[in-house]
C-alpha cells in the first residue's frame, strides 16, 4: 500500500479535489437521510448542524474546481426552463 506522500504525487490537485468532493456529496447524502430518519430531536438537531457543515465544505470544494476550470457547469437552456415551468404551473 502506498503512503499518503507517494499518493500525493501520483494524484494531482484536480484529482484529490475531485475525489473530495464525491465523498462529501455521499457524506451530504447520508446526514440527510439519518437527519431525515432520526426519531430523536437532539439527535436529528446534531445530524442537521453537521449536514449544514457538511454543504459548506461541499460548496467551497466545488468552487475551487469550478474556479480552476475543472467543474464546467453548463448555463440551462432558457426554453426548457420555461417548458417546465409551464408544465408545473399547470399541474394542480
């Protein structure tokens, strides 16, 4: 097994970000459904403050891709935006 140091050089900067931000969108994935699960209310409180820290950390690694140029985000085409709009405000 390789040490973190040797890890560290095989794996670049956007691979490291990238395989962090998978892991939070799992961990963000799990509070919610423990928090959303919880029978016990200071238990569910604890779960959602964490949850809450958990989409911080979640926002500030996306952002770092994103501002590196390594998490393009395409802009919604503004016709399907209003097609689902229409379809959605029609429904009762």
């Amino acid at each position: 097994m390789a040490n973190p140091n040797q890890c560290a050089q095989i794996l670049g900067e956007k691979e490291i970000l990238q395989d962090c931000l998978i892991s939070q969108k799992q961990l963000t994935d799990s509070y919610n459904t423990y928090a959303g699960e919880c029978v016990n209310e200071q238990l569910r409180g604890a779960f959602l403050n964490i949850l809450d820290d958990e989409h911080r950390i979640q926002a500030d690694l996306f952002c770092n891709l994103q501002s590196n140029g390594w998490y393009q985000v395409e802009p919604a085409d503004q016709q399907k935006i209003q097609k689902a709009r229409q379809k959605f405000s029609t429904q009762p």
